[in-house]
C-alpha cells in the first residue's frame, strides 16, 4: 500500500519511508532542485525527512519567507563552523536568524576585529564551495549532554539542561555540518551548496541570554539571500540608511543634539530643528481647529493621587519616574496626558448635546526607557506627544471613527508618508470593560475601516488590556517600518475617573473616551522624517529655504537687497558673504539641502536677473526674482 502526495495540485502514489527529497524527484525535479525545505500541515521540515502518510506538501524555495530562513539560519552554522575552524578555542552559543539576516553569539575573551570577518566568510566560502551536506540525528539527553561535554561546549549542555527542566525531553536533534556539530530543531538546508550569497555585517557585544549579570559574548551578524542581485540591492540600502541615519543628519544639517551632562535621552533641539518643528506645530493647530478640536494645556506633574486614581501607578510604574517632594506631597512626572483632559472634563456636568469634545494638546511627557535602548530620536526619555481625547456618546463614535482615521491618513501624508499599513489590534486575554463593550468597540472600528474601503490587517488578541485600537504603520524611502498614528480606545480610564455625560434621557451614562496621536512623538517622528527624506526636506519645511551667494565683494549689497526682499515676503534666506569661490558655497549649500542657491555676479547685478540652482534639479538658468518667488510660493502650498 502505498501512501498519496499531493504536490502543486498533482498526486502520485509513493512507497511510505521515502525521503521527501526523493519524492520531489519523483514528481517534480525542476522544484526539487530549487527546494530549500518543505511545509507540511502547517510544519516547516528538512527535505531529508521521511514520509509515512499521505501528505500535501508545499515546497519552500529561498523565495520564500521560510525559505529565506531556513537559508540564514543554515548560514549561521556555516559561520560557526568556520569560526570553530579559525579560533578553536571559542564556544558557540544561539545562532538564529533574524529579520533581515542572522546571527551566532560565541564565547571568545577578545572581540573580533573586521580582519576576522574577511577571514571567516573566506572559510564560509570554502565550506559553501565543498558542498557539505547538513546532516540530522536525534539522540537521548543523556547521551546529547555527554557528547557537547566531551566537545567542551558547555553553552550547549545548559541549554539542554534547560529544556530538561521546562518538561519532558527525551530526544534532542542535532545537526553536524562537516566537521561541526551544533544542537539545533532544525530544519537546515541539505547542503551548503544552497548558499549562494552571504555576507558579514558587523559585531558586538552581547551578553549569555540577555542578562547583564552574565558572560559578554562576542556576536557575529550576517546576512544572507537566495540570489547575489538581492543580496546587493540589501547591502545597498544598508549603505544608504547610514547616510540617511537621523543622528549623523542630525549632527550634520545642525538639527539636534544630546547632552551627556543633560542626561541621556533628553533632547536639545537647535535653531533649525526647532525651527521645523514650529512650522509641523503650527500646521497642526490649524488643520485640528479646521476639524473642530480644541486645544488644552495642562502642568507637567501631579500629585501621585493621580496617578492612583488612573490606575498607571498600577500598570504603568516602571515607566515612571520617581516621586519629586513639594511640601510634603508627592508629585510624579507625567508619562501620559489623559488623566490631565478627563480632569479638565469634570469640571462640569456634560450634557450630550456639548458632544462630541475634542481636546488637542501638544503634551511633553516622561517616560523611563532603559539606558540601552535609548536609540537618537526614536527612543527618548522626554518626548512631546500630538496628543488628543475624544469624549463622544456610543452613537457618535462611528463617525467620529471615520473622521479619525482620515485625519491621520491626511496627516502622515502631509508629512510626505505615502504608503503605510492599517493594523487593527483586538481583545488580549485579560481586559477591561465587559466583552459587549469590545465587541461592539471591535465591529465600529471594522466598520469605519471597511467603509472607508481602507485594508487592513487584523492583529488578534494584539490590543493592550485597555481597549481595541488601529495602529498606522509608514513605509519609508527605503520601505522600512515605522511606527505612525494610533487611535486607542478606552474602558478603563472613564470607569476609573467616572467620565459620564447626561444623555436625552436625562439619565447619567459612560462616555466613550478615545485616545489618538497622529505623529505619534514629535520627537520620533521628526527623526523618521529626517531619514525619510534624507535630511533634503521639502521646501515648506526646509529651515533655510534659499541661500544667496555673491561671487565678489561687490556683489554683496545687491545680495543683502534681494534677501531682504524675498525676507519681506515670508521665505527663509540666508547670504553667504564669506570670502570663498562661488563654487565652494554651492557645495556646502548642497551638503546642507538647501532648496535653492541663487548666485549673484556682475551678469546678474547687469540683467536684474538670479542665476537659480536648484538642490535635485541643478542649473534653472537666469530667473527674474517674481518669477522665483511665485514658483516657491506654488511648492509651499503643494507642500513638495
Ligand atoms: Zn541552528
Ligand atoms: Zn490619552
């Protein structure tokens, strides 16, 4: 009797116990040749595996997400094992892989240095060109634990020591690739010839299992793909990241910076930065007034008791900073603003008419982050949220729903995000509220996504105990993830505080309370933006919009007369009066994106007329100063 296997939609009758591999080459040997592993019912396997059942198997090529992985993953131990060759003394740990590559963590007294990368892909190299095949067995704990004993890996009899004490462990796996043996589930490759392009990336300190009282281990990260092409294209961008890297623009265009005697995370915002930020302030103002908001502003601490009432000294106190004493009293910084808007809410009673409130504030906040993960701009101990509240009554919120997505959408887009992806985060195991109140929360969220025509994903069991809510997340210049809006619901905070509205009943009932940020952290999102468009801001945003360079010091009156002109007139210029080649200020104008240089010299002074370079465009030619200013003006209002 045979067992069936359906591939691709065929099927053929095959003898039980063959090798999947061997069951490709039956059916298919152009797939077999180009499988990395298989899925079967849902599991991710090796090609060496056997098949005793009727099966459906969907192949895995490096195309593929699992594929991909499985590569990485291989090409960790190709690492290990070429590291193993070249410094026998070193211990191997974890190698898994990762997003967009992998990693191995080794036990070795000196860090590695760039040669040693040369060196180890060398020898990956070989071991790639040998191709090894990765073989599987499974042995007893007992023997498993003798044999790395033996090989004096002593990282690999914890880990199964480990896995001995979580549960039942009768068998472990391990797979040997020439002369390296590593415990490992799996699945690999067949062979190292699978490997067709890897590359080495960096290295770093690490400690055994995360935890800072243990040994530093030397990490080793790599990146792998399934063709060379990708492979560069990935490196490529690599290499433009570090150059669009927030902190380095941050440092170079004069925008920011962070002070060691200030604290770490706490951010210094320069003329210019500063100056960015007024102009995103001062249009968010105006489009939340377009949208009926109303602004609050409210004290950056408050009285514990708050904070007890809230409930974040219960859920939220790691994240908070330690109580500052004002006669007696303690006061706590402020990680949130919300208790602050439901404060100024109760100072009355809300009838439903007044409904829906929105309350606006650009509220500064405090949140504690550990040390290692403060990261530029983008994790922050201080921070200043484009925070608001929606107080509405369960009938408004719909709309108010559809009305809130589309003023993110618009918001982010203004900002030159135009992709991004709709996640729809629902109920966790423990919540707040009643499952109606979810429930109900849930299908008015789908509903104003699914009415909006906007896709979305659904993240289930994804929200925070509090309440459903849609994250927005931006794809960049480079197609990289960043966090954007997020529209949260709340149960718990109106229960808490009592937020109530008095409806056409005349009885008293539970607000429905919305928090939302559109950028999220100015902070954050400024950073995203600067790497979004590598510091070259559009002309609306860019701190110096214009920069006037005369050629000689008798141009110079006529420079200052046209900047005064153009400043008049609300565009931001500078002159660059310095006794350097024109040539010169037009490549330091460039390094520092300004949008337009205007060069002046005795042609010019003749003709009335600007000689117009622009940042991406280069030479515009001679330009009448009307003609320039109506052409800025028209970029200034298309925000481009
Ligand atoms: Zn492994
Ligand atoms: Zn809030």
């Amino acid at each position: 009797m045979g067992i069936h296997i359906k591939l691709d939609g065929r099927e053929k009758e095959l003898e039980p116990g063959i090798k999947i591999i061997d069951a490709l080459k039956e059916m298919d040997r152009k797939l077999a040749k180009a499988a990395i592993g298989v899925k079967i019912d849902g599991a991710v396997l090796d090609l060496s595996h056997s098949l005793q059942a009727d099966a459906n198997i969907e192949v895995l090529t490096g195309d593929t997400p699992e594929g991909l992985d499985i590569l990485r993953h291989s090409t960790s131990h190709v690492m290990a094992a070429a590291v193993k060759r070249l410094f026998p003394g070193v211990q191997v740990t974890i190698g898994p892989s990762i997003e967009s590559g992998f990693y191995y963590d080794f036990d070795k007294d000196e860090p590695f240095v760039p040669e040693d990368l040369a060196r180890i892909e060398k020898e990956m190299a070989r071991i790639v060109k040998d191709n090894v095949p990765f073989v599987r067995e499974e042995l007893p704990v007992k023997e498993a634990i003798g044999k790395f004993k033996a090989m004096g890996e002593k990282y690999k009899v914890e880990i199964i020591e480990d896995l001995v004490k979580d549960g039942p462990v009768e068998k472990v796996s391990l797979y040997t690739c020439g002369d390296f043996t590593d415990l490992c589930r799996g699945p690999h490759v067949p062979s190292t010839a699978k490997i067709r392009a890897f590359k080495l990336l960096d290295v770093a300190g690490a400690y055994w299992r995360g935890d800072e009282k243990n040994r530093m281990l030397q990490r080793i990260y790599g990146t792998a793909f399934n063709s060379e092409e990708e492979l560069k294209t990935h490196l490529e961008n690599l290499e433009e990241a570090k150059r669009r890297d927030h902190r380095r623009l941050g440092k170079e265009l004069d925008l920011f910076s962070f002070h060691e005697e200030g604290g770490p995370g706490l951010v210094y915002w320069h003329p210019k930065g500063a100056l960015i930020r007024y102009i995103m302030e001062d249009f968010w103002r105006r489009e939340h007034l377009k949208r009926g908001y109303q602004f609050c502003i409210t004290p950056h601490i408050a009285r514990s008791v708050l904070w007890e009432i809230s409930g974040h000294l219960g859920f939220y106190k790691e994240n908070m900073y330690s109580p500052i004493d004002i006669d007696g009293q303690e006061y706590i910084l402020k990680p949130m603003n919300c208790p602050f808007h439901i404060l100024i809410y109760k100072t009355r009673k809300r009838s439903y008419r007044e409904l829906p409130l929105r309350w606006a504030e650009l509220g500064t906040v405090y949140r504690y982050e550990r040390s290692g993960v403060l990261h530029g701009l983008l994790r922050v101990r201080g921070f200043t949220q484009d925070d608001a509240h929606i107080f509405c009554t369960p009938d408004q919120l719909k709309g108010e729903m559809i009305k809130t997505v589309n003023f993110a959408i618009y918001m982010v887009k203004s900002m030159g995000f135009e992709n991004m992806d709709i996640f729809l985060s629902t109920r966790p195991e423990k919540f707040s509220g009643t499952p109606e109140e979810w429930d109900r929360a849930e299908e008015t969220l789908k509903t104003a996504l699914d009415e909006e025509g906007l896709p979305y994903q659904v993240d289930e069991g994804g929200a925070v105990f509090y309440g459903p809510k849609i994250d927005i997340k931006l794809r960049d210049a480079l197609g990289r993830h960043w966090q954007g809006p997020t529209i949260q619901f709340d149960f718990n905070e109106p229960r808490r505080f009592g937020v109530t509205y008095i409806g056409a009943d005349g009885g008293e009932h539970q607000c429905v309370m919305v928090h939302r940020a559109l950028w999220g952290s100015l902070e954050r999102f400024f950073g995203c933006m600067v790497e979004h468009y590598g510091g070259a801001f559009p002309l609306w945003l860019s701190p110096v919009q214009a920069i006037i360079l005369p050629i000689a010091d008798r141009h110079s009156e006529f420079a200052q007369k046209t900047a005064e002109m153009l400043q008049e007139r609300d565009f931001r210029v500078e002159v660059d009066l310095r006794r350097e080649k024109v040539g010169f200020k037009i490549r330091e104008a460039q390094v520092q994106k300004i949008p337009y240089m205007l060069v002046i010299g005795d042609q010019e002074m003749e003709s009335g007329k600007l000689s117009v370079r622009e940042r991406k465009a280069g030479d515009l030619g001679a330009m009448d100063v009307y003609r320039l200013m109506d052409v800025m003006k028209e970029r200034i209002a298309d925000r481009t």
